[in-house]
C-alpha cells in the first residue's frame, strides 16, 4: 500500500480519491469491454468465432485483475487514515 502512494505521488485523501476515481472509471471501462466480447461470443455462428472471442475477453482479465487490487488498496489506506483520526481525535477529546 506504502508504494501504490509513494510510486503515485499521493499525498492526501483528496489525491487518494481522485487515484481511486481514475482506475474505477478504467475497470468499469474494462469490463464493459470484456463484458462486450462475451455478447459476441454468444452470438457467434461458428467455433472458431466464438474463440477469438473468447480470447479477446480472457485478453482484459489481467488488467481487470490489477485495477480491483489497486482499488482494495486505495480502500485499506481510506479505513487506516480514518481510523488514525479517529484516534487522534478520541485523544484530544480526552485531553
């Protein structure tokens, strides 16, 4: 998680959501797309049609793959900031 921000240069919350935005906006991209490749697939006439399209599909899968760990790591970053906060402020509360 420590290099997702330092290889991104994200320095706030404020950055860590835009980041989080951007590869939302590419995974749902991605899987319209592979999403898309099935529905040819189903309609194929033949064999060999239907496993280019396959292909094409399974072609999305690594990059599906990354931009959903990036997203789960955007997320533990957002819950550890939170929670820190929370502490800090439970603290200055008790002071």
């Amino acid at each position: 998680d420590i290099d997702l921000l330092a290889k991104n240069k994200i320095e706030d919350i404020v950055k860590l959501d835009s980041y989080q935005e951007n590869k939302q906006e590419k995974l749902d991209y991605f899987i319209k797309q592979r999403k898309q490749c099935y529905y040819y697939r189903q309609k194929a006439k033949d064999k060999n049609e239907k496993e280019m399209w396959s292909s094409k599909a399974k072609e999305f899968t690594p990059q599906i793959k990354s931009l959903r760990y990036e997203i789960k790591s955007c997320n533990r970053i957002r819950k550890r900031i939170c929670s820190s906060w929370r502490l800090s402020f439970a603290e200055f509360k008790s002071r």
